[in-house]
C-alpha cells in the first residue's frame, strides 16, 4: 500500500511537470488539471489508510514500537511529497527550483531533516508512537473537559436571560396598568372639570 501511494505521488509529479511544460508552451492543460486534482484526492485517500493502518497495527502489537516508528517516519516523508505536490499543483506552473527537484527524485531524502516537522515542540520530541498518542488522548479529554465547562457557563447565562426576560414582561404588564390607570384618571378629571364649568354657567344665569 506504501509503495503503491508513492508511485501515484511521482505520477502526480510528472503530471505537473507536463502540465507546466504546456503553459510554458501556450497549449491547453485544462484535461491536465482535472487529472492531477483527482490523482491528489487518490493520494490524500490511500495516505489516510495508510495512517489508520499503522495506528492499528501498532495499537495491537502486530509490529514492534522500532518498526512502527519507521513506518512513521516513512509516512511523515510521504505527507511531506503530498504537502509538496499540492503546492505545486496550486502554483499553477510556478513551483520552486526546491520542490520541483523534491518531486522528482522521490521526496525527502533519508538523513534530511523532514521540513514538517521543524515546528515539533519540544513535549512532543523524542516521544514514541504510543507516548504520542497517550498525549493526544489525554489532551482530548482536556479540550472536553473545557466545552463541558463552556456548556455550563452557557446554560447559565442562557437562564438568567430568561428570568431578566420574564421580569421585563412583567414590568412591562405594570407600565400597561400603570398607563390605562392614569388614562382612566384623566378622562374623570376632563369629567368634573365639564361639569364644574355647567355648574357655574348655571349658577351665573340664575344670579
């Protein structure tokens, strides 16, 4: 499966060096792209077997931890060519001298140093495949740990939003009160206030 992806990633390779030979020349390379994209899909695929492959293998101690650890190295090398290839592609015919030469004699050389893994802090250095994934787990359960605590602060928050709603429902039926009381009161007031000005009139006619 290893030697199988690593021949569809140096076809990959010569696909891109014949559709920049083709840009180069004005010629169409349209059928060139469709192809290479579909190949990278192909790549990414049987690269991703390939990881679900070795971690099983080494979780069920079908190698030894030394030879999953240069089974490793053969698949960090491999992703590498796929970063590389998919940069190239991406380029449109503008690849660097670097990866160009890269791609062509079959990756990252042994006892090169690989350029995925310069930013390797230094917790993760030195560790092996299971240490490796004891970590993963452990940060896991960590990044859990904290959406659950996330959700709790949100399910609070989302209470007291509804207990300040309610309250301004309930103010808001006061105001209304509040208002139909004053409206009342001042239809009275206009009210006695006609009728003080009837009583006067009369009173004034009859002086």
């Amino acid at each position: 499966r290893y030697d199988a992806a690593c021949q569809i990633a140096q076809d990959i390779a010569e696909k891109i060096q014949e559709r920049n030979r083709h840009q180069r020349n004005g010629e169409s390379s349209a059928k060139l792209n469709v192809v290479i994209r579909s190949s990278l899909q192909n790549l990414r695929e049987k690269i991703d077997q390939l990881k679900d492959l070795l971690l099983r293998a080494v979780s069920t101690h079908q190698i030894t931890q030394l030879e999953g650890d240069r089974r490793q190295n053969l698949m960090d090398d491999l992703l590498t060519r796929q970063k590389q290839l998919q940069a190239s592609y991406q380029n449109e015919g503008t690849e660097p001298d670097v990866i160009r030469s890269s791609l062509m004699t079959g990756g990252v050389k042994r006892g090169v140093t690989n350029p995925w893994l310069l930013e390797e802090s230094e917790e993760t250095r030195g560790l092996g495949f299971d240490d490796l994934r004891q970590q993963q787990r452990r940060i896991i359960e960590e990044q859990d740990a904290g959406l659950d605590a996330l959700s709790s602060i949100i399910s609070r928050q989302k209470q007291m939003g509804q207990e300040i709603g309610n309250e301004l429902d309930e103010q808001n039926e006061i105001i209304d009160d509040l208002t139909n009381l004053v409206e009342n009161t001042d239809d009275k007031l206009r009210n006695q206030t006609r009728h003080v000005k009837m009583v006067d009139k009369k009173s004034t006619s009859c002086g």
